[in-house]
C-alpha cells in the first residue's frame, strides 16, 4: 500500500478531476488516519476550510467516489467516513459529459462478401477497362489486415506479446504488492480491456519500476 504523501502528489496530476474535486480530494486524504484507516472532515468543515461551497464540496465526493479513489459511508446525525482507496492503478477517469444527439445507426457493411467482381482498375499494368479477379482483392484485404494487426506486428519486428511481457513481470510485482493489492493489479493486467492493461504493465514498470 502506497502511503497517504504518495497518494496526495498522485492526485494532483490525476487528468480529468476538476480543481475543486482535487482540492476537497487533496483535504480529505491529508486527513486519513493509518489507526482507524478512514477520517470523518465533515462537509461544513471542508467548505470552511477550502472557502467553497457546501453543495461544491458534495459534488466533489461525489465525483471522487465515481474515480474510486474514496469511498464514504453516510450516516445521520454525524460526519460522513471516508475511506481512500491507496491502489493508484484501479482509479478510473472521470466521466465525460456527452451531449445527447440524435442516433444515427450506420449501415453495415462486410468488405470481404460485397466485392463487386466488376471493379475497373486504373493500375498500371492492367488496362481500363479489364476486370478485377475478386480472389487477388481478397488476398490485398487479408494483407492489409494481417500488417495492421499489433500482435502480428510486434512478433515481426522482435517484440515480446503484450502477455508474454506480463509474464515476466508478475513475479517481480508479487514480491513489492502485498496480497490483496496483487489480485487486484492480476486482474486488471490480464483484463480484456487493452487500456487497462497497459495502465498495469506501466504501473508495474513506471512506480514499482520491475
């Protein structure tokens, strides 16, 4: 686990959190308590504290708990319970506003099965005019896919598969995380989710440098 001034400088170059939400953020972990681990700054003292808004102040937390950098327990009569969520690398970027539009559904369309064997071509060695066989069109799609893919890429200019680098990697993390950090840096660096992935491959790399 990572201490409280580590997660402080973390925070503060987290993209996407608005600076009232780093500032409250910024509080709230200043305040964390390594006995009780958690802290109770109430609402009216935030705002007092930081010259903001109470409802500022709320939509803050809220936003943080949405990050997953904090987690609050609500109680009546008494201040909330924060509790911060030291795993750097399971924080999520907030999200974005999205303003509604009309949907618009494209039509499908299958390269592969709608060729239309009737193409004239203007290549140079084949005169206007002439037909274009669907087979040699196949083969020039399946090219292209093949010398775009990433996996095909990397193994053709000697790069190790992003799986196979992760391989390498996880003894070293198991040895710096303790165990319940661990579980939950394997399952994001084994997630199908590419981004994600990488975000663990570079954490490991970045702060744990392994």
């Amino acid at each position: 686990m990572q201490n409280k001034f580590y997660i402080l400088q973390q925070l503060m170059r987290f993209k996407g959190l608005p600076p009232s939400a780093r500032v409250v953020g910024y509080e709230i972990v200043n305040h964390w308590n390594y006995k009780t681990k958690s802290c109770y700054p109430s609402q009216e003292y935030l705002s007092g504290k930081l010259n903001v808004s109470t409802p500022t102040v709320k939509r803050a937390v809220k936003l943080l708990e949405e990050c997953n950098i904090i987690k609050v327990e609500r109680a009546k009569g008494t201040s909330n319970r924060y509790m911060i969520n030291f795993v750097e690398m399971t924080w999520k970027t907030p999200p974005k506003k999205m303003i509604p539009v009309s949907p618009v559904i494209p039509k499908p369309i299958n390269i592969s099965t709608n060729i239309d064997t009737s193409i004239n071509t203007d290549i140079s060695d084949v005169h206007k005019g002439d037909k274009v066989d669907r087979v040699d069109v196949l083969n020039i799609i399946n090219r292209f896919r093949k010398n775009t893919n990433s996996n095909y890429v990397a193994v053709k200019k000697g790069l190790k598969h992003r799986r196979n680098s992760l391989a390498d990697v996880v003894p070293k993390v198991r040895k710096r995380l303790s165990y319940d950090s661990f579980l939950e840096w394997y399952k994001l660096a084994y997630s199908d989710n590419q981004n994600e992935s990488d975000r663990a491959l570079r954490y490991a790399r970045e702060v744990l440098a392994v």
